[in-house]
C-alpha cells in the first residue's frame, strides 16, 4: 500500500508535519544501503534526518564514510569486524 499524498510505497500511517525531525534506527547496517535509502525517503517527503542510530554495524570505516556523505551523525552501538 502506498502513501496516497506522496505515491510512496515504503511510507504508510500518520502524517508527522513537513520539517519535523526524526532520528532513524536501523537494526544491523553492512552496505548502508538501505539506511541511505530510508534517509532519502524520508528527506523527500518534507522530514528532516539529521540522526541516526544502528544496533550492529560493520566494517566501521564504511559507516564513517557513508555517515558523512549523507550528513547524519551515525551511532553504532557495537560494531563488528
């Protein structure tokens, strides 16, 4: 089912306002695909993603790299090697 105002399909359930900030989390983050994938999406629709926090995440010089290319601050809370 897609988000009928914005033909979103991975966006569905309450409205939160243009330029409301939130954080995103993400379980285990490997290639950062789909948290850059998540970001956009959200970006797109008028959300501001300045955060994010991930469970698990490895190799660690990935995630430093690809935090900085989509300008969120990312927490890892272990990383793996």
């Amino acid at each position: 089912m897609e988000d009928p105002e914005t033909n979103e399909p991975r966006l569905s359930g309450e409205r939160l306002a243009e330029g409301t900030a939130v954080h995103v989390i993400d379980d285990f983050v490997y290639s950062v695909e789909t948290l850059a994938s998540a970001v956009q999406t959200l970006r797109r629709v008028g959300l501001t993603v300045e955060t994010a926090t991930a469970l698990l995440g490895s190799p660690p010089e990935r995630l430093s790299d690809a935090s900085t290319e989509m300008h969120v601050r990312l927490t890892i809370l272990v990383t793996t090697h």
